[in-house]
C-alpha cells in the first residue's frame, strides 16, 4: 500500500508539473498491479495532453467495457476521434454518451458538456451560445476535458488526509466535488480486484481534478477557445496550438504499406512509449507484391504497415506570446493560469521537444527530427520514448540498423515498451530477419494480447515471409478485434489465396472494399487474386475500378498490359503498356513487356529500341536485374528472326541458328558478360533495314487465309487446360492449330509416299537386286514456303530436324523429331520471350542435367495450376513406395522403408507432413515404364520430389530430369513408337 501511495504521489507531482510522459509510466505501473478505471482514464488524459489521440481511444474502449456509463471516456473518445478527423465517428461517440446520461444517474456537468459538444459538431441541430466568462485554460489542456474529471474512485477522508500531508489536498478543492470525492466506492474497480485493491483505490486520484487548478484556483466555466472549421472544437496542446494542433493523424499517411492510410490501422502504443509514428514504408515487397501504390508494400513492403497514432504541432516551447497575442487584453487580466510558468519548466520543455520530433517525423523531416531526439538523448541517454522516436526517424531513412539499435536501448532501458518491440520487429522483418522479427512482434504482444495493430503487423510480416497459415491466424484474430481494419482484410485474403481457400479468400478482398470503395490496395489485390485465377472477365472489370480511382497509376496499365499478353491480345496490350510508361517512363517491367509484344506481332525496330531502354535503366532490385537479362537475350532472339522474317518458314530455326551457350544461358536467365565474350552476336536491325531483308508484311487476308485461320483457331482451342490458372490464349490457339495443320500435312504426304514406296517395292520384289529409283520426297508445307522447303536446313549450321534417307532400301523417312520439331518452331514464335528449344542441343553443360519442376505444393501455398494433381499424385507416391519399400535421398542413396513398421504408415499418410515424417528427410522417387524398344526392359519415369522447406512447408514437385542417358532411352522409344505409326 505505502508503495501505491507513493507512486500516486509521484503521479500527483508528475501532472502538476506536466511531465505527462512520466506520469504515463507511473500509470502503467500502477494499471500493472490493478486495472482500476479511474486509471485507465487518467492514462487517456495524459495522452489527450500528448496528442496521442489512438491512445485515448483505446483506453476509453478499455474503460468503457469496464463501465459503458462512463461519461467521461465517451468525451475523450469523441475528442480524440475529432482530432483525427472522423467526425461521424466523434458524434456516433457523443451520442451515445449522451443516451447513457439520460438513462442514468448522470453527473449533470458531463452531461451538459456532452450536450455542447454535439450542439458544436452539428450546429444545424440546436442553437446554443458559448460564454468564455473570462476563464482561460492553460494552453497546455484540452477544452471542456480540463474543467471535467475523470471518472472518480470514491475517496475516504482518511485518503484524503493522507494527500494532505503529502500537500496535494489543494488539487481538490472543488466543493463541487467534494461530495464524489468522499463517497467510497470500489465498483470501478475490475471485479477480480475488488477485495486486494481496496485501499489502493482509496489512493488513486482524478487527473482532471488534479488539472482542474494547479495553482489553487478553480475554473468551472472554461470553456473552448477555438472551434474547427467543421465545427468540432480544437484541443489546445501547446502555446502556438491555435495554428497547428488540427493537422490530423489520418491525414499523415507517410509511410504506406500497399496505399493502406494510416487511421485505418489501430496502433497500441503501450506502456508509455508515446512515440507512435506513421508506419514506416522502409519494408519492402517484395508483395509481390504487390503495386506502387498497392505494394507501395513493395517499395514495403513491404513488409510493415505501422500506423499513425497522432497529429502533431510544431510546437515549440517558449512561443507564449502567440496565445497572448490571440486573447484579449481584459481576458488576459483574469485569466487564471499562468501560460508563461509552464513553458519554463525543464520537463515540459522535454515534453514539447519530444512532441516537435514526432510531428517532424510524420511531416517527413527526419533529419530535423533526429536533431531534435538528439538533444533529448543527450539530457537522457536511456529515454525510452527519444529512442523510439529517433529509431523510427532512422527507419524511415533505410538506416535500419541504427534503427534497430535505438530500439534495443529502448528496451534496454524499459523492457516493458512494447512499442520498441514492434517497431525492432518491422525493421528486422525489412532486414529478410524473419525469425528474429516474429519474435520481436511475439514479445511486444505479450503486452498487449489484444493489439489489433500488433496482429495486424505480425500477420503482415508471416505473409511476406511466406507463412500463410500463421498470417491467417493472425489477420483473422485482428479483424475480430477491429472489423473496419480494410488493410487486414486484404492481406487476409492473398494469404487465404495461397492456401488454396479461394471463396474465403474472395470474401475478405470485397469486405475490404465494402470498408472502403476508393482503397486501391485492396483493388489491386482482388485484381491479382481473379488474374491467378485467369478470370479474365473479373480482372478487367477490377482494373477498370483501379483507373476510376487513379487514372495515373501505371501499376494498373502495366497489369492490364500483362492480362491482355496472356490472352494473345499483344497489340491492346501495347496501348496500355504506353499508357503506363508516359506515367512512369522508366518501368522495365513496362519497357520489357511491351518489347516483348512488338517482338511477337513483328515490329522488331521498336521491340529492340525498347529492349535497348530496358537495358540502360537502373536497377534498385534483383527482380528487375533479372528483367534486364532477359532483355539482352530477347534482343539477340529479335535481331534473329528479324533476318529471318521474310525467307521461307525452313530458316527460321533457333536450335541450328543460335549459339548453344546463348541458349543455355537464356534458359537460365544467367548473367550474359560470358555471353558476350564467347557467342557470335546478331548483327544490328540496321543490317537487316539496308539489305532490305526487312520488308513490309502483307497482312491481306484471302478467303483461302480465312478459312485456313478459322480451322487453325478451331483446331488450337482443344489445347486449353481445363483448370484454374490458365488464361484463354488466342494466340496460342491460332499456332497451335497451324502446327496442327502443317504436322499433318507432312505427316501424310509422307505416309502417302511410305505406301507408294511399299507397293513399288511389292511389284518388284522378284527383282529386289534391281536399283531403285532414287526420289527426293518434297516435305515442303501448302500453307508456307515451296517446293523443297522443309522445317531444316540442310547446311552444317542448322541442328534441327529434317528427313533422312534410309539408303539400305532408298527409301526416305521422316523421324519422330522432324514431327516435333515443327511444333517447336510454331512455338517457338508464338511467344518470343518463352524460351523453347531441344534439350539435348544446348552445351556441354547439358551432361550436368536438365530437367523440368512443376510444384504442387511450395511452401505452405498450393500453386493454383498444379494443386489439383496433388490428391492423385500423392496416392501414385505411397503406392510406389509400398510397393519398392525405398526411396532416394538427396544423394540418391537408398532409404529403406521396410523397418520399424514404417511400411504400415506409408498408406495411411494423408499429407505431404505424413510422408515426410516417415522417411525422416528430403527424398524422391520415381515411376516406371516398360521399354517399348527393349523387350523386358524397365524405364525410370517422372521423379516425385519431398523437400522441407522452412518449419511448416515441403516443395512437393513433379520433376522430369533430362541427362544424356536418360534422353538416349527416350530417343529410342520415341523412335520405335514412331517406326509403329508408320507401319
């Protein structure tokens, strides 16, 4: 008890001298040992007089779940929400205040205040004239709160004996009060505290009454200096708070996590450490990403979304006179504070710098707001609150480990701040720390389990780093808590997404958008979520809402770009994609793709003039450095077929025409310096333009053209796959068919010419020892080139496929690879920037193995394409395994399974955790086949791969490797396949 009592002294000095900063900490550890109420809102208070307006909200929430007919936390709320700017949400607060003062024993000045307030807030409604009675507040109080207490603990005489002897009685002089003050009453209590805190409640007191006269005097009647233009009224927080206290929090949306504004983020700034910030957008996306301005979470982060807590003035701490300046002379002389003496004392000053620095960070001056945290430092080199706020300033300024520094000596000298927690975790989480920042956030919950915004952060932070089901659990335990958190709801629904939740997913995309109809972030994502999905119909219709919104974001055209690319739709596609780069000039991924258009619809003097822009951009990011590599391959590919454009189909032929290190090189997307160094580079568009190989090409269409690409786009539909995540491609369609046709066209002719070659050889077989006629059977299409033009070329440079002669019995043949080479080539230009070519034509390096990876399951997301393979394939995998009783790990060493009744598991397994569990680490395993050209002979098939990714994840793959002897098995299957076609 003597403990409380001291500290609620410590409390009453702390506030007389205005040390609000200290007297939080004093409250907080007060509020550790007992949640009383009364302190509850005396904490709201001194946040009041910080301008920490989300505090005060979140304190009267906590104060009002305790006692709904709290009038008091309903003024505080009202005010705080006004400050920020929500008006509505002000009134909505204030009105049900004032319902609960007409439905109960009310404290008739509260109620008469709530009355003003909302009379101010809807001036239409009531008629109310507002007297100052020659009563001015110290500029350093809120308005009608000042002159109003806090809901008051009854107090005993013998309580208040004890103040006096600590001479703090004179704080309640109030006969007005007088009779609360006495009246004992421990139902402000928290019912679990009822009985132990009984004498601490005796002790606590009512900032309000301590506020009502610092100086021994009382003032009843004060009323608002100032009114803001929507006529809520302005809270005075300091000397020139006439001009600066009404810049709200909701308006300094600085950092941006995705476009998300900052109000829309709850923020437990706990313990004291008032420093709450505009989140900071020093972690990047990666979503992703998301967006400029919808991943603005790539630039953040992509990572952090912290939230703006206050609105803060410039304030500083001796410019007195402006509040002279603005009373008049006689109201000067009755005044009953004395404005000049609080701006001399040492803590207030500290306050006020303190206050300064914070409004210099949200206003963006960070180098001002570390001078000014500076000087505070120097004072008091452990000031929690001075670490945090220059740590944030650091933060902003991608000084992330100073940041990170100044958030560790925060915690070191207060372990309980829970905002340097927080705020150490975002700056971790944007270092790739993705476990010591879980941690981080982990701790600073402890402190407050009930943190929206917390959650809200961790959620963000486990979806960046790929932990899906953590972050749901996590968005959805925020969004519980705060169900207007529209930033919550989005990145609920792209984790949601990767876990293969799709209608949930959708859900929390539109529940956002319901929040808020104009909050592009959560457009951009149900853009991303429908274009996964390829419903190309939702995309467009998102993306158009996206444009109505800001028609200068070139995020949107670059994705509506991208959509119409991946439904063939190349020269739509270029449109926006200019649009775009007249918005952002310098976007490679605008550049990229619009040269990868022009490459693919032939305008190859403007594809590589684009390449060329992409190439000289600089970079700021992995992924664009890889952009620019495919962009100096792309070029070479373009430069290529622009030689090749106007001579028969049969030369054009990557595989025999391009450098087998080039192609190697593409494949991989490896850094091209080697390239350049080793391979024959193509020669200038220049070249081509001189030598007139260039020509313009004849797009007019005949009733014979008509009816071949009508056949063609009839043919090339059948190749769509029937399952989410693959575009309608009428591109693809269109060459696919025309592979389709021009396969058959030579398959036949060839056949046909087998059959006369047969029933010559029938005729003469009495005369076998006679010559045959020799005969070159011209492959040459109907559609493209002419007689004896073929897919190959027969010089030495060429290493495609053509027809061979089988000179024991001068009979021609056509080769299963001289079949599939023609569908190469038709894919090869049906979209440039895929890099089609034979495996078993690139380098030497080739030996090393290729192979190709289509995941089902990578990490904890489902790929939307191939998880609906999955059941099946993990079905195939646990019947092979049964029935081989091994696998291989990833030394391709035996594991066997036959012990430990490990055999008995495998069938029972429904996961890829399961399975993994049985094996005990990565493995893989294959199917077989029988040998078509060996009788007897089995065949390894395709790989099914089980790696660990993480703690929670696996990439569960179908992999097919491709080396030198596994492709000589294929070629002879695929060879005696052919043979029986062909007999």
């Amino acid at each position: 008890m003597n403990l409380a009592i001291s500290e609620r002294v410590e409390l009453a000095k702390l506030c007389s001298s205005r040390d609000w900063s200290k007297a939080i900490r004093v409250l907080d550890s007060l509020l550790a040992q007992s949640c009383a109420i009364q302190d509850i809102c005396n904490r709201a208070f001194c946040y009041n007089q910080l301008e920490l307006h989300k505090h005060v909200i979140k304190d009267c929430d906590k104060a009002l779940q305790l006692d709904p007919t709290l009038l008091q936390a309903y003024i505080l709320k009202g005010r705080a929400f006004s400050a920020l700017g929500r008006k509505e949400d002000a009134i909505s607060v204030w009105e049900q205040g004032y319902e609960q003062a007409l439905r109960t024993s009310a404290d008739l000045k509260q109620l008469l205040e709530l009355e003003e307030l909302l009379t101010v807030a809807q001036p239409g409604k009531q008629d109310i004239t507002f007297i100052n009675d020659n009563h001015v507040a110290d500029p350093k109080l809120s308005t009608p709160v000042s002159e109003s207490r806090l809901y008051a603990n009854g107090k005993s005489n013998e309580t208040l004996k004890h103040q006096n002897k600590y001479n703090t009685s004179r704080l309640f002089q109030e006969h007005r009060d007088a009779s609360e003050i006495h009246n004992k009453s421990t139902d402000n209590f928290d019912t679990h505290n009822r009985t132990s805190d009984e004498e601490r409640s005796k002790s606590s007191m009512s900032l309000y009454e301590l506020e009502s006269d610092t100086n021994g005097k009382t003032c009843e009647n004060y009323k608002s200096l100032n009114v803001l233009c929507d006529g809520s009224k302005l809270n005075m927080e300091s000397a020139d708070a006439s001009e600066n206290s009404s810049i709200s929090g909701d308006n300094c949306d600085i950092g941006l996590s995705d476009q998300t504004s900052a109000n829309e983020m709850p923020c437990g700034l706990t313990n004291g450490a008032h420093t709450n910030f505009d989140k900071p957008s020093y972690a990047s996306d990666s979503c992703n990403d998301l967006s400029e301005k919808s991943e603005q979470c790539s630039k953040s982060s992509v990572i952090s979304s912290i939230s703006s807590d206050i609105t803060e003035s410039d304030c500083p701490p001796n410019n007195t006179s402006d509040i002279h300046n603005e009373i008049s002379d006689e109201t000067k002389r009755n005044k009953k504070f004395c404005v000049a003496k609080i701006s001399k004392a040492k803590s207030i000053s500290v306050d006020f710098r303190l206050s300064r620095g914070i409004a210099q960070v949200n206003e963006g001056n960070y180098a001002y707001a570390i001078s000014i945290f500076d000087q505070i430092l120097k004072e008091d080199p452990t000031y929690p609150e001075a670490l945090i706020g220059r740590g944030t300033a650091y933060a902003f300024q991608r000084e992330l480990e100073a940041a990170i520094s100044d958030f560790t000596k925060a915690i070191q000298s207060k372990p309980s701040a829970g905002e340097a927690w927080k705020r150490r975790g975002q700056a971790r989480a944007a270092l790739g720390e993705s476990v010591e920042a879980i941690e981080d956030l982990t701790k600073a919950l402890e402190f407050d389990p009930n943190s929206a915004d917390i959650l809200h952060e961790r959620g963000i932070v486990n979806f960046k780093f790929k932990d899906f089901k953590a972050a749901v659990e996590d968005l959805s335990a925020c969004v519980k808590l705060d169900k207007n958190n529209k930033s919550a709801y989005t990145y609920l629904g792209m984790a949601l997404a990767s876990i293969g939740e799709y209608k949930r997913a959708e859900e929390a995309h539109l529940k956002s958008i319901q929040l808020d109809r104009s909050f592009l972030e959560a457009w951009v994502h149900l853009t991303q979520f429908h274009q996964d999905l390829a419903n190309s119909t939702k995309t467009l219709e998102c993306l158009q809402q996206v444009i109505e919104i800001d028609g200068r974001y070139s995020k949107a055209y670059h994705l509506r770009g991208l959509l119409l690319h991946g439904m063939g739709e190349h020269r739509k596609a270029i449109k926006d994609l200019s649009i775009g780069l007249s918005i952002e000039i310098l976007n490679i991924e605008c550049l990229y793709l619009r040269a990868s258009c022009y490459h693919a619809i032939g305008e190859y003097a403007e594809a590589v003039k684009d390449y060329d822009a992409a190439l000289d951009v600089e970079l700021d990011s992995v992924e664009k450095f890889v952009l620019q590599c495919l962009a100096f391959y792309q070029k070479e590919i373009a430069l290529y077929t622009a030689c090749k454009v106007n001579s028969e189909f049969c030369w054009f032929d990557i595989d025999g025409g391009i450098d087998p290190l080039f192609k190697e090189y593409w494949c991989k997307r490896l850094h091209p310096k080697n390239v350049c160094e080793k391979v024959f580079r193509q020669p200038p568009l220049r070249d081509s333009l001189k030598k007139g190989k260039l020509r313009k090409q004849d797009f007019a269409v005949t009733k014979h053209k008509t009816a071949l690409l009508l056949a063609a786009d009839s043919i090339g539909k059948k190749i769509q796959y029937d399952c989410p995540g693959f575009l309608p491609n009428r591109r693809q369609y269109r060459m696919a068919g025309l592979a389709a046709i021009e396969i058959a066209q030579k398959v036949s002719k060839a056949w046909r010419s087998l059959q006369v070659d047969w029933k010559h050889s029938n005729r003469s077989s009495k005369n076998s020892k006679r010559a045959r006629r020799k005969e070159r059977i011209s492959m040459a299409s109907q559609n493209r080139g002419g007689a004896d033009c073929s897919t190959s070329s027969s010089s030495e440079t060429s290493a495609s496929y053509g027809i061979t002669e089988d000179r024991s019995s001068s009979r021609p043949k056509m080769s299963w690879q001289d079949v599939y080479s023609l569908a190469v080539k038709w894919r090869q230009i049906s979209e440039p920037c895929d890099p089609v070519v034979w495996v078993n034509k690139l380098s030497e390096e080739f030996n090393s193995g290729f192979g190709s990876h289509t995941p089902m399951v990578l990490g904890q997301a489902k790929v939307i394409r191939y998880f609906p393979n999955y059941e099946r394939t993990l079905d195939i995998a646990k019947t092979i395994m049964k029935d081989k009783l091994f696998v291989h790990n990833k030394a391709d060493e035996i594991i066997d399974l036959s012990k430990e009744g490990k055999s008995e598991n495998i069938m029972h397994a429904k996961s890829c955790d399961d399975l993994y569990e049985i094996v005990g680490e990565d493995f893989w395993l294959a199917t077989w086949c029988n040998s078509t050209a060996v009788a007897g002979k089995q065949l390894e098939g395709t790989r099914f791969t089980l790696v660990k990714m993480g703690e929670r994840g696996y990439d569960f793959a179908i992999r097919t490797p491709c080396t030198p002897s596994r492709w000589d098995e294929f070629d002879a299957e695929m060879a005696m396949a052919w043979e029986v076609s062909c007999s």
